[in-house]
C-alpha cells in the first residue's frame, strides 16, 4: 500500500478500531493498515426451485477481531441466492435464534403474505419454528434480502439475490462480482440506539473546533454563531459513523482486502447492494470509469461515470473495463467520511494499488435546510438567529391542523397540482422587499444588511397535513427538486457523478398513464430528540394506512423537511421517477430524498394488499419513520 497518499487527519481517523498487531497498525484506521494478502472467496451460492436457509447467531471475524452476529447458512452476508426470472421458488426458512424473525425479499414483487414484515403481511417467524416462502419469480435483475424484525439486520442478516432473465441478457460481461456493502458495529444495535437517543451526535466526532475556525475551516464564526443560536448542527450529516463502525465488503473489513479476480480487457459486472443499516456510501474506483446500467434491478440505459451514491437498500449494477495489468483499489467511502469499505479489483490475488485519502467531510448548507438561497447576495450579513422555532419552544397546546393527512390529494381525473416549492415561510415585506409572488429568485438584491428572522423554519402553513408537536423540528420553508445534484459532499469533486436525472429505463415504462391524483408526504424529525416520523406521527401513533385503489395511478411527492437525506422504500411495487424522461422515466424502489429537498414519483397500485413503506435508515425506521400502504381491490367501498 502506498501510504504517501494518506494525510494525517486519515492516518488518526477510526484509530480505535485497528484489527493489526504491530505498533503502526494499533493507530491506523483499519482500511489504511497493511493489507492481508486479498480475500478472494466470493460469497456462498444457492439456487434451485427448493432453498433452505437457517437463521441462527454465530460469530464473524473482521480485519483479525471477532464480532457478535446473526447469520444464514453460517455466513454473513447470507448466502447468495441465484435464481431465474419465470420459475418458482420456494424457500424453507429455520428460526434458530430464540426471538422472532423475519426475511423480506426487498425489491422482489411478492404476494403480501411473502412479503416478510411481520405486523403489516405475516405474523413473523417464532423461535425454533420455519416458514415456507413461495412464489413466482416474475422480474430478472440485482436485488437482496434482509430481517425485518427488531434490529437484527444490522447484526449480519442480510443477504443479496441476483435474478437472471429468461432471454437475453441486455448486459454483456465476462466476469460478475457481487458487491455487499454494509456496516458493522462491536457495539449491539440496541446500545447505538439507545445511545442515539441519548445523545444525536454521540457518534459525530468530527464537530468543528476552535482550532479549526482558527484555521480558516469549515463555517466562518457569525455562521457558526446563528447555527448555534439555531441549535443545528451542521456536521450532523450522518447518525451512526466510523466511531461506531467498520464498514464492510462482502463481509470483510478494509484490512482483510477482499479481492475481486479480472483478466485484463475483460467487460467485467459489478453488481452493488447496499446492506448497511445506517451508512450512505459513495463509490468510486480510482482509475477505472464505471457504465452504469442498472438501478434497483432495473436495466437503464448505460450511462458513464466516475462516481455514484448509493443509499441503504438501493442497488446499482456497473461494467468495468480495465485493460492494464494492474490491481485497482474499489472505494465505499461513508458520506460523513468517517471512514470506507474497501476492496481490491486486480488480475491476481495478494495485489494492493493506492487507498485514496478520506476527503473532506461536507458540512449542511442552507440549503440542506429547504432554504435555497442560490440567487441572494451578501449572506454573510443574514440574522438567522430567530428564524428557528426550536423544538425545546414548542406550544404543548398547538392544536392539530384540521386539514388532516394527505391534503393535497386531488380527485380522480382532475389535474395534476403544481408542486411548485412556495416560500410562504417568508415574511417578505419583513424583509424590506414588499410583496413577492411565489418562489421568484432574489438575484440581484444584496441581503447583507437583511434581518432573517421572519424565515420561519416551523411554518405548519407550508405542510398543513403535518401534526404539530415535538417529533418535528423543522418545516422546509423552499424544498426543491435535487434529483440533478449529486448528493452531499460531492458537489466539488471534479468528475462526473451519478445523479437521478442521469437514469433513463432502458425500455418503455409499463404503464404510463398520467396520474388521476397527488399526495405529499412529508418526512419529518427532530434531529436533536432522534425522533422520525411520516407526516409528524410515529407509525406507533398511527391507526390508518394510506389508501390506494387497485390499478390507480397516483403521484407521491417525498418532501424532506429534515437536514438529513432519507432512503425511502415502498414494498410491493416499483415507482417511476419524475425527472423529465417521460415514458422512460428511471423505476426503482428506493430513493434518497436530499435534506430540504423533494423527490416526485409515479407509481401504479397494482398489488393488492397492506404494504411496508419506510425509511431505510434502521434506527429512523425503528423511531417510528414507517407507515403501511393499503392496496384496495377496484371497486371495494371506500
């Protein structure tokens, strides 16, 4: 390994965590330690029309040190299951453990009592007992799957699925990998959530510092001092970091250097999931381009970058080309940069190219806080200082607003409302520009001198369907479509990276009618209480599904009102993306909605039954971020 190229703020990071035994070894962070000679054993296979898969407890080691876990078959990740579009399968799944459990096949379109949530389409699995899953296989592409009882996913129950087509392959390659990205902590899942909701920066060890304003880095002091006042912090970009985890290839920490085998001029498929129970990545492999040409199981049409983000539970599918014989370091950097997964892609094992540096980690702007002032001048002199109604503020007495949930839904066959973001957060005559109309850019004014405290960050006017109450610290004064950004952090990089606008379906969407009616559902939290929630209630606290009919299409718009990106997924069904490609919009399963950001999409409710929807974050999941989606038969009073 090349260790000129890390610097001493890498070389510091994740120290505690260490797997070697030399000096060196006990205060570099793992993924920059000498590297064993490469794991190159890919992850256990099973196929067929007849599976059986085992869930017990076990241990796994990662870079040299042994770790409670939860696996299948004995192995973390579980095993790979391959199957083909068209056949019949039917999984025998064992609960050896001595709590419930569970397996949703995520992203798998199953009939609800398969689905594997128990609560919402089975009653889960008891201890000591099995459960026969069977369906038909009526998809082809990458996918996985996942416990969704308590926090067991985050201990090792995961595993990937890889579905091939009944014809021809779109994708050409010579050699495939699957690439199971996930996290791992010594800690049980239950003390980081407890710990979380404790302290929400408990795991954040990268706050900025007196040295560092000294220094000239990150917020300049009068920034700092109205974040303070509006007691956000702007590092908060990740909840469980490096200071909790290894992050892991294929269940292999950065130490043990997983390998994966090419020959050289060889089309060689990279099939990315990520597993993780709380860790955004960013993917690079410096060097090597990546085409990318599938998103969540889907073929899109191939689309060259250097650079991609991937959020929990989605899947991207990559070719690669590398001509030279050389090894090339595969980069699954966590977007806080608290640490990376990394692995190795060479033409032999044992083989190491250069581990980059971790890069700066990015701090939230304006906005993150559904505050885009792009087009104002002269920030340095905003008074942000009152535009906060901090949650700790709250009127117990605020009364719910009798609007009620989804709102804005429209009736059947009337049009499409705009989903224009408005700014009637903003006092404008407040601001000594008189009346404003809509969401206009403020180019040209020099706002330096601006009182901003009439920006009212709890504005209820601008999500009348949210429940007031503790749960909800911010309401987005101007959330707006990020789907052509490429996420945190990666906004200055200097090469292409993969945004949503980029994905067009490789074929004509299914269906692709316009939608009768549109729903907003906001996601909301306080970040400083680690609560999450849909539309300001906790699915605790919720007795009612959202409904759909049988065959009605429907436009959902996911509008972020918190300063922390969501991965959203709906069960069941696939939805189209709502970003100027028509008919060919991109269909997945999960998306990343930005901080103070929305995404719209499409979707078909064509799969009767109750349905999972949620955020895939595991500990904002488990704080109450999930709803249940209701698929009425046509016909069936309302």
């Amino acid at each position: 390994m090349d260790l000129s190229t890390l610097d001493r703020r890498s070389f510091l990071r994740g120290a505690g965590f260490a797997g070697g035994t030399a000096a060196l070894a006990a205060w570099l962070p793992a993924w920059a330690q000498p590297v064993s000679e490469g794991l190159t054993v890919p992850i256990p296979t099973v196929s067929g029309t007849d599976i059986t898969l085992k869930i017990a407890r076990q241990t796994m080691t990662i870079d040299g040190r042994r770790s409670a876990a939860i696996g299948i078959n004995g192995t973390v990740p579980a095993p790979l299951i391959r199957l083909r579009e068209g056949q019949t399968v039917r999984l025998n799944v064992i609960n050896d453990l001595d709590e419930d459990s569970s397996i949703h096949w995520h992203g798998l379109l199953v009939p609800p009592q398969h689905d594997g949530v128990p609560g919402v389409s089975f009653p889960g699995i008891k201890p000591r007992s099995s459960y026969l899953y069977e369906f038909p296989v009526r998809q082809n592409g990458t996918y996985w799957y996942h416990s969704h009882s308590g926090l067991q996913e985050q201990l090792g129950h995961y595993g990937p699925i890889v579905i091939d087509p009944a014809g021809a392959d779109p994708v050409q390659s010579d050699r495939e990998h699957v690439i199971v990205l996930s996290d791992h902590s010594q800690l049980s899942p239950e003390a980081i959530f407890r710990r979380m909701k404790v302290d929400p920066g408990h795991f954040n060890f990268q706050r900025q510092t007196l040295a560092g304003l000294l220094a000239g880095k990150d917020q300049r002091l009068k920034d700092r001092v109205d974040w303070g006042a509006m007691r956000m912090d702007p590092t908060d970009v990740s909840d469980a970091t490096g200071a909790a985890y290894t992050y892991l290839v294929n269940g292999h920490g950065p130490f043990d250097n997983w390998t994966a085998l090419f020959t050289p001029g060889q089309r060689v498929r990279l099939r990315f999931i990520n597993a993780s129970a709380m860790t955004t990545f960013n993917v690079r492999i410096p060097g090597l381009r990546l085409t990318i040409v599938q998103a969540d199981g889907q073929n899109v049409m191939p689309i060259e970058v250097d650079e991609f983000q991937i959020g929990v539970a989605e899947t991207y599918d990559a070719i690669v080309t590398p001509s030279e014989d050389k090894a090339f370091t595969l980069v699954g950097e966590a977007i806080d940069r608290s640490g990376m997964a990394r692995a190795t892609l060479a033409p032999r094992a044992g083989m190491t190219a250069p581990v980059p540096p971790l890069r700066k980690r990015p701090i939230t702007t304006m906005k993150d806080m559904g505050m885009d002032m792009s087009g104002m001048q002269g920030m340095e002199g905003m008074d942000m200082s009152g535009g906060m109604n901090s949650s700790r503020g709250v009127d117990p007495t605020a009364e719910k607003n009798a609007s009620g949930r989804l709102a804005s839904g429209v009736a059947a066959g009337a049009a499409i409302q705009s989903t224009k973001p408005q700014m009637a957060g903003m006092d404008h005559a407040a601001m000594g520009h008189g009346a404003m109309a809509g969401s206009q850019p403020m180019a040209g004014h020099d706002m330096g001198s601006t009182d901003m405290g009439a920006m009212n960050m709890r504005d209820f006017s601008n999500a009348p369907q949210v429940k007031r109450g503790p749960g909800v610290q911010t309401i987005s004064p101007m959330p707006m479509d990020r789907t052509g950004e490429p996420g945190q952090g990666l906004e200055d990089v200097g090469h292409k990276v993969l945004v949503y606008k980029d994905l067009m379906a490789l074929d004509r969407n299914p269906d692709v009618r316009a939608p009768s009616r549109s729903i907003d559902i906001h996601l909301t939290g306080n970040m400083e209480r680690f609560m999450w929630s849909f539309d300001g209630e906790k699915m605790s606290d919720v007795h009612e599904p959202i409904p759909f009919i049988e065959g009605e299409r429907v436009r959902v718009n996911l509008i972020n009102d918190s300063m922390m990106g969501h991965p959203i997924h709906i069960h069941g069904h696939f939805f189209e993306l709502v970003t100027g490609h028509g008919d060919h919009g991109p269909r997945k399963h999960t998306v990343i909605v930005q901080p103070g950001g929305k995404v719209t999409w499409d979707f078909t409710a064509d799969a009767v039954g109750d349905w999972a929807f949620h955020c895939h974050l595991l500990y904002h999941m488990h704080a109450g971020m999930m709803r249940i989606v209701s698929v009425r038969p046509k016909g069936e009073a309302a």
